[in-house]
C-alpha cells in the first residue's frame, strides 16, 4: 500500500503499521480537534494511521526492567476539496442607455458600449487564474505568485486590460475600450478576489480553470475603485410631465477580509455583495402642482460561506452555500447630504417636502425594511457547478416591487396656509402621482442594482469551481 511504500522509501529503520483505520474527518473549529476524526461513516473521506517502532534502551533499562520500549506515532489524513463561490453575478435585464451611464460614471470617463458589448460580457467567464496571470505580466512582476499579484497596488487601466488579455472575441474588444478610457485610480485586486488554497500558482492550469462571469469581474474591481465617492446619474423617465430622475449612488468600502469571490476548502470564508445607497429625486408636473418624489434606498451586504463539500462521486449537493440575502431599508424622505455620505452610520430619513404651493404644502414619508438574518441552505449538483447555475436566495419578508409597497404604506400631512383649497383633492393627486411613480422607480431601482450585482432582499449565489481529492494531514 502506499504508507508502507513511504515508509520503504524514508528508512529502513523497523516501523510498523499497527493500524490503519478510515473514517470522516470534519473540518469543524466548533469541534474539539480530538474528535473531528470519526470511524465509519457514509462517505469516508480520510484515514487515521498508527505507526509503532521499537527502541533499544540504554539508562532506561535499569529503571523498567525492560531493554526496549515501543514507540508510538499517529496521524490523520483528509481528502479535502475545494470550491470556488460568488454573490451577485445575476444579469440584469437592463433597459435603455443605463449601463452606459453607470460604467462611465464608474470609470470616470465617457463610454459607448453597444448592447452587443454588454450582452458579451455578461454571456463570457474568464478564468480567475488567466487573470491573474495576465495581470502579472501587465504589472511586469513574473517572479509573483497569483496571490502575491492580487495582493499588489495595481491601477484600473492594468486590472480592466488583464480581464480583456484572460478573454476573446467580442467580451475582450469591450474590455479594452473600457480600459483604454478608465481613470488611473489604485486598488488591491485583493479586497475583492481571495484565492484561498490557488494563491500559491504560479501557471495556469486549464485543467483545473475558476471560472467567473467577465461583468461580475469587472463589476467588482469597478467597484473597489469607486468605493466611498459618489456617483451621480441622470435617467430619463416617461412619466407625465416628469423631467428625469436624478440618483446619487453611493459605494460602500468593503469590510477586511470579505471578498466578492473566493476559493476556500473551510467554512471561515465569507464572501459580501457591495454595501450600496441610492437617492432617487424624481418631479412630476401635474395640472393641480409640481410633486417632488424623493426615495432612499440602503442595501446592506448579502453573504455566503462554504457549509458542506461531498466528494462523493454519487452526491446530488456536491457543494452546499449558506447565504444570507441582502438587508435593505427603503424609505420616501429624505436625509443630509452629509448624512447620506457617511456609510458608517444607518440612514435615518424624516420626512419630505412633496408638494409646496403658495398656500399649502404637502409632507410625505414611508418605510420599508427588509431584514432576515438567517442562513438559507442552498445546494449545488456538479453539473450545475459545471454549468455554472445561479440560485437565488430571497428574504422570507420580500415584497413584490419595492417602490409601490412605499407607495401604499405612505403617509401624507397637508399643511394650510390658506382657504379655499381643495385639500382632498391634493391628497389624491399626490398619492396617485406616487402610484403612477412606482413602477418606474422600481425598474430603475432593479436596473441600478442589477448592474451592481446587489439585489433588494436577495442574494445570487454561483458555486465558480469544484476540486476534489486534494489530500493533506489534518
């Protein structure tokens, strides 16, 4: 067997196998180290090993009565996988000029992809691998291992031109238009991208490929580079009257140690989605008056770890995700700008201003949160890792379209400054300006999200890889 030819190979100095016993090893901190090694087991995946030798004794002797004694020495072994996890890389089903508008501000210059383009890259997986190593060559630092590579300051014109170097076809030709018009601003591949177990590599092995969607790349490195300053759009609207809607959308910094992606054979690993905050300033023109509709939006962090790998060849959960989907708040009203841009503390929005006439005003406020914080089991198959499925993890308290929930839950103050007003009438016109507002927001709302890869109440979890048999001492 193969211990006793490791043995034969290391000395020929009497050691003996006394036993040799398999089981199920697992790899559970909770669990005293001790007893993480069971015998038996449905699907054994490790080996402990009792190795015995005798020894001559010299002193010793004279106190035991005894002119050898037998030493003992024990070990386990794991066959331990590994897989490689995502959140947020759902496509958004996007509408009119906003991916545009939204990659340029990101960027910080102006961009003309087609929807030809987006499309491409929303259709291609790059290897993280590929990355990284062509990310080494962009940076001219070959004697780097792909973690170190990651780990190194590098600018988003050299991070957007490796994800085109790792791609083809169409996907590489909008990756390098993006490149080629991306500001120089610094980030660590790092804060986004945690290689686990593959931060060794130094080759590509196409073999062995982590495969991830070329958007959800670019999205996270974008959005390393973005975090913390506000970006501000403009959307066209077709509402009646209406002349646009103004966002200003704010990205939070990612907490240490929580990437977007990574690759890990432990449960310790904590992948997060963007902590993200949208304004939304919309007006309408009605016959009766101009209605301001202001809505907050602050999405929290969905989350994922690695609850279970099964090598098991027969297994219908090879590899099984805890998540937890997004928190969210969304509110009518309206806060500080500085308030607004401090991501360290929860909006706490009052109400807003809708309506101000020479004789009467209109205050509106709503408030929806969304708040679930219990792990959701989600299994993935090897053939839906290998066909790289998304599953999408909802909130138990998801309303169905956001904005029109706030519409109904809304509450609205007329204030008289004079007589001879139709206060009734001001009532109604606001609240169905607001409901015929709804949907619209919500769209944009969905759109804006979508394209970040953060979802109101919901996490999308890929499992990007799975490698089995890698086996070590535990």
């Amino acid at each position: 067997m193969a211990a006793e030819r490791i043995i034969a190979a290391n000395c020929d100095c009497g050691i003996r196998i006394a036993s040799l016993t398999t089981g199920t090893y697992t790899p559970d901190g909770a669990i005293a180290a001790e007893r993480r090694f069971a015998v038996g087991g449905l699907s054994s995946n490790a080996v402990r090993i009792l190795l015995t030798r005798d020894r001559l004794l010299y002193f010793g002797r004279f106190l035991t009565g005894k002119s050898e004694s037998v030493i003992r020495a024990t070990a386990t072994g794991a066959r331990r996988g590994y897989a490689a996890f995502s959140l947020g890389s759902r496509v958004a089903a996007v509408n009119g000029g906003l991916p545009n508008s939204l990659l340029s501000r990101l960027t910080g210059s102006q961009l003309s992809l087609s929807l030809m383009d987006y499309n491409a890259l929303a259709s291609t997986d790059i290897d993280l691998l590929a990355f990284s190593d062509a990310l080494r060559t962009e940076i001219d630092a070959d004697v780097l291992t792909f973690g170190q590579t990651l780990d190194s300051q590098v600018t988003m014109p050299q991070v957007i031109s490796a994800l085109a170097a790792a791609s083809d076809g169409q996907a590489a030709r909008a990756l390098d238009h993006i490149a080629d018009r991306a500001l120089p601003r610094s980030l660590f591949p790092s804060r986004a991208i945690d290689l686990g177990p593959r931060s060794s590599s130094i080759r590509v092995d196409a073999a062995n490929s982590v495969k991830v969607n070329a958007l959800s790349l670019l999205r996270a490195m974008l959005l390393l580079g973005s975090a913390n300053r506000q970006v501000d759009l403009s959307v066209a609207s077709n509402l009646p009257g209406g002349s646009g809607i103004d966002i200003a959308l704010l990205i939070g910094e990612p907490p240490a140690h929580s990437p977007l992606i990574a690759v890990t054979d432990t449960n310790e690993v904590i992948v997060r989605t963007a902590q993200l905050r949208l304004k939304f300033d919309t007006r309408v023109q009605t016959p009766l008056a101009s209605i301001h509709i202001p809505v907050l939006a602050e999405l929290g962090s969905a989350s994922a770890r690695i609850a279970d790998i099964d090598c098991g060849p027969n297994s219908s959960a090879a590899v099984s995700l805890a998540v937890v989907p997004s928190p969210a708040m969304l509110a009518i009203g309206t806060v500080d700008d500085a308030d607004f841009q401090d991501m360290q503390r929860p909006l706490d929005p009052r109400s807003a201003r809708v309506v101000k006439l020479p004789l009467a005003s209109v205050d509106a406020e709503a408030e929806l949160v969304l708040s679930d914080l219990a792990e959701k089991q989600v299994a993935f198959s090897r053939s839906e890792i290998d066909g790289g499925r998304l599953k999408t993890v909802s909130s138990s308290g998801l309303v169905a379209g956001a904005a029109k929930s706030l519409s109904d839950r809304m509450d609205l103050r007329v204030n008289v400054l004079g007589l001879g007003l139709n206060l009734n009438a001001l009532r109604t016109v606001v609240g169905d300006t607001v409901a015929l507002a709804a949907p619209v927001l919500h769209t944009v709302l969905a759109d804006i999200t979508g394209l970040l890869g953060v979802h109101v109440g919901q996490a999308d979890a890929r499992v990007n890889a799975l490698r089995c048999g890698k086996a070590k001492l535990v």
